[in-house]
C-alpha cells in the first residue's frame, strides 16, 4: 500500500515522499533511489572494485537527508539489493538480508536501537516520512524511527513475532497483514482505531491501502470476498459508509491520493470516498465510471488532489479538485478521447502520453498543467515521461529531454540543455530534481540544489569507468540523559577536495528523544553541514 506501481514507476501515496526506481538497462547501474532531497545510486556489484575500497552506492542531495551517508558507507560496498526511503532518510536491504540505515535520524536514518534485529532476514520494507518498518523472511517485523510515527512497535511485540506476510502505512500509523487475514496497527492517529471495525478485521483480508495526508491518514482493507473495510481519518477516506452498499463485493484493486480512495470493481467500474473534493465525490463523472476503468492516476497537492481514470478504449476521466488538483480535464477532453496509454502527474497536474507518441497535460499551469511552451519539442514523439513535485520531464524517440512546469524544481533544464539533446534512457527524480542516465553511463542532473540537482561533487563517481572510494570519516556521539540532547563530532576528510571539516553540534529533542512534534518539516535552515529547526538553534549555539 505504501508504494503504487503505475506504468513501471513507484510513486509514494504521500506527498512527503516520492521514489523512482526503473532499472537502467545497458548501464553499469541497477537502481536510483531516492528520499524527498537526495538520490542514492546503485551500481552493478561486478563494476566495483572492493579490495580499494570503492562502494556500490552512491548518494548526494541534501546530508542530513541522505546525501551523505556518512559511517554507514563503509557498509555500502557491495551486496545492496534494495533501497527504501522515508523523507529524510534511506534503508538499505543486503544480499544477505541486513539493513543499512543512513540520513536524519528522526526519520529513520539511526537503527541502532534495532540493530540486533536487522542483521539478516529482512526481505522487504515499508516506511512512511518517518519510520521504518521491515518485514522479515520469518513473519517477524521490526520498526525503527519516529515513534510517533510508528518507528516504536514494542506494544505489539506479541503479534509482530511470527506470521505477517504484508505490511502498509498512513503518514502516523503502520497496519501489518497476517498470514491469517488479520490485521495488527500501531503508532498514532486515526489510523491506529479500529475499535469500530475490529470484528471485520479478525479474518479474510487479502490486501491493504491507504490515504496518506501529512500527520492523517485511513486504511482500506481488502478481503478475499471482495468487500472493503475502513478505518482512520473519516475525511480521508476512514469512513465509507456512503457507498458501503457499493463496497460489500467484486472490489478488485484501491487506489488513493492523500484524501480519498477508488475501488475499482470487477465489472471495470469505480467507486470513490473520502474528501470530496478531492475526489471523493465523483458524482460529475459517474456516468463515465460505471464500466470500462482499467488504471486509475492521482495528483496528490498539500490541499488539493484529484483523480484520472484511463479506461480499456484509451480514454481518460478526471475528477476531484479542478483548481489545484487537475480534476477538471475539460480542455483537452477531445485530445484524451482515446489512444492514450499511460497518465503522469505531479501535485497539481496530469500529463497523458498517447500511444502515437504525443503528451497531453492539463492542471495547474506552475506545476506542468500547460505544455504548450515545448510543444515542438514533445511532437517529436516521446517514451518515457517522469516528474518531481512541480515539473515533468520526457524522453523522446531520439533520446533526447523536453522539460515543462515549475521552473525551479526541474521544468527548466537549459543550464544542462547540451547533455540533453541526445542518448537519454531512463529518467528518475526526487520531489525537486530530476537524473537523466544516458547510453554511456554517464548521469545529468537539474532542477533545486537542495533536492538533489548539484551532483558536481561526486560526478566522476557515477559513471561507469569510475570507482568512488569512501573518504576517512570519524564520529563520536554523546547523549545527556537528563536534559535529553546529543552532542556528536564529526570529523571528515574530503577526497574530493583534500579539506578537513569538523561539526560539533548539540540538539534538543523531548523526552521521547525525538525532534519536537511543532516543527515544521519543510521548515529547515542549515548551519554548516548540518541540517537543524529553526526551533533548535538556541539549543544548538
């Protein structure tokens, strides 16, 4: 439920948080990963040289969001099968099953606590902005990172031991699915009452989803009897009780923005709930769901999202916020009548390519809803379409990349326009930046610096003749029980540059040891190299 795969891309149900991960073929690279500033690159182990100390990954973007990986490095050499992300930080899976954490240790980036528990097993993990938590090959799940978020699920240590076989998150809460069709939450918010559905939940779930706004969220749990029960926010889809009658069988598939769900039924019709205006309601385009619906998109803004429906004769239906969320398609409707074979979107709109080739976009025209600008570029064709929150990127036939939308956050891509024109074959992208692999292996970057666009630094890393070696890095860290702050020295050595830089910094944190529960993500200053609140700088002088 935490990741959606839409026409080959992975795309997180909340807006805190969007991962790309497409294989780059004929590439010495198998993966690019992402957290909401920084990208983590995986190249194929047979390419990297161990014994001098070359690593298999390679991170930049923002440091404390898993840009730097710091000491975890030394345990990024070889053996990465998998990457996962929170917002500001990264999880590694090994060959052999262990995990390697790195990045803002309020969000994950610390395992320490855990582990003991992380060392081999682990097949696979789900996160949601803040936590962690990793489904082992014996049924077990350990989880690490912002309790509050559900990085503490010690309360349910009992159920977590043995027997759970898929696991789900909303923005506060994680819901593990067992073997036996049970369901086991925890962490905080709606998500976590299950008091009124409790008895549905005992048995016969095949599948979870879930809505996924910042700090809110709800669940939809799928049975095997084709019926769907909900839990959670009620304005974000925790009640259904309106199209219950709708939801009792022949539910196939759930998607969901941040605000509502669609089911979509075996007779290839959609149900909706949730915000209505984000969606929920679709009672203006109700005619067009009844039949036919094979795929379903979403934009998913901080206040406003909307849904796109491909149907099985090529056609696209949009509903839910026409402002800012791209539920209104009523000026191309006649372009979106038919041939199109997959639907993009950023936060505020959608961008349809066709099966000839061509690219219809509608939404917010700040956030790539207009793409009349580069219409010449795209009528050349294009094959592979990518966004991050606010731009869209495509590749053409020729190998080439037309860029569209927000300016700043990649919709402008002329500084590297040159290293665009040709040989580009798979795109990927953090909330702000985007990466572009061409055919010989080499890696352009664009977009905000501060999610990921400046790889100057580690660019002779990336390509395929290179080694990137890990530079000497020591730490030590202490911890004040009493007032509850650490004090940590870092001393680095730069291979790049041959400079010394040492950062002592001291952070407050509550007395669950994280971060304050009032500061704002999205509200960082940096100092140094390090990344603190606004709330924290008294603290940290």
């Amino acid at each position: 439920c935490a990741l959606v795969m839409l026409q080959g891309k992975f795309k997180w149900t909340s807006s805190l948080v969007f991962i790309r991960v497409l294989a780059a073929s004929g590439t010495c690279h198998t993966g690019v990963y992402s957290s909401s500033c920084a990208f983590a690159l995986v190249r194929e182990a047979s390419t990297v040289d161990v014994a001098s100390g070359s690593v298999q990954v390679t991170t930049w973007g923002c440091q404390d969001g898993g840009g730097d990986a710091g000491q975890a490095a030394v345990n990024l050499t070889t053996g990465i099968s998998a990457i996962y992300s929170t917002a500001y930080a990264f999880a590694a899976v090994t060959t052999a099953g262990g995990v390697v954490a790195w990045g803002s240790p309020y969000f994950g980036g610390d395992a320490s606590m855990v582990a003991g528990s992380l060392m081999s097993g682990v097949v696979s993990i789900t996160s949601n902005s803040g936590a962690f938590a990793a489904l082992k090959a014996d049924g077990s799940v350990v989880s690490w990172g912002n309790p509050k978020q559900g990085g503490n699920s010690t309360a349910l240590r009992d159920s977590l031991t043995s027997g759970v076989s898929a696991l789900c998150s909303t923005d506060d809460a994680f819901a593990a699915l067992r073997a036996d069709g049970s369901v086991v939450v925890w962490g905080s918010g709606a998500g976590v009452n299950t008091n009124t559905v409790a008895q549905s939940l005992t048995s016969g779930v095949k599948a979870l989803f879930s809505t996924n706004s910042a700090l809110k969220g709800a669940f939809a749990a799928l049975k095997h009897d084709g019926s769907v029960v909900t839990w959670g926010d009620p304005h974000q889809g925790g009640n259904s009780t309106s199209v219950a009658a709708l939801l009792t069988t022949g539910v196939t598939r759930i998607f969901s923005n941040r605000f509502a769900f669609a089911a979509l039924k075996v007779d290839g019709s959609c149900v909706t709930w949730g915000d209505p205006i984000s969606g929920g309601n679709s009672s203006t385009v109700a005619s067009s769901l009844r039949s036919g619906v094979v795929d379903i998109a979403h934009t998913s803004g901080e206040y406003a999202a909307a849904f796109a429906a491909l149907k099985q004769d090529g056609s696209v239906v949009a509903w839910g916020d026409p402002v800012g969320g791209a539920g209104d398609s009523s000026s191309v409707a006649q372009q979106l009548s038919s041939l199109v074979s997959s639907v993009h979107s950023t936060n505020g709109a959608f961008a349809a390519l066709l099966s000839n080739g061509m690219v219809v976009s509608w939404g917010d025209r700040g956030e790539g809803g207009d793409s009349s600008g580069v219409w010449s570029g795209l009528s050349a064709g294009v094959k592979i379409v990518a966004s991050t929150d606010t731009a869209f990127a495509a590749v053409t036939l020729q190998g080439g990349v037309v860029t569209w939308g927000g300016f700043s956050k990649g919709g402008d891509s002329s500084s590297v326009i040159g290293s665009l024109s040709s040989g580009v074959s798979a795109l990927y992208s953090t909330r702000g930046a985007f990466l572009a692999i061409k055919q010989d292996g080499s890696v352009v970057t664009w977009g905000d610096s501060d999610f990921g666009a400046n790889s100057s630094s580690i660019a002779h890393c990336i390509r395929c003749n290179a080694q990137c070696k890990l530079p000497p890095t020591t730490a030590t860290s202490t911890v004040n029980r009493e007032f509850m702050t650490t004090t940590t020295t870092t001393t680095t050595t730069s291979s790049f540059t041959g400079s010394t830089t040492t950062v002592i910094a001291k952070v407050a944190q509550t007395d669950s040891g994280q971060r304050p529960h009032s500061v704002a993500i999205a509200s960082w200053v940096t100092v140094t190299t390090l990344y603190v609140s606004p709330l924290s700088i008294a603290s940290f002088q």
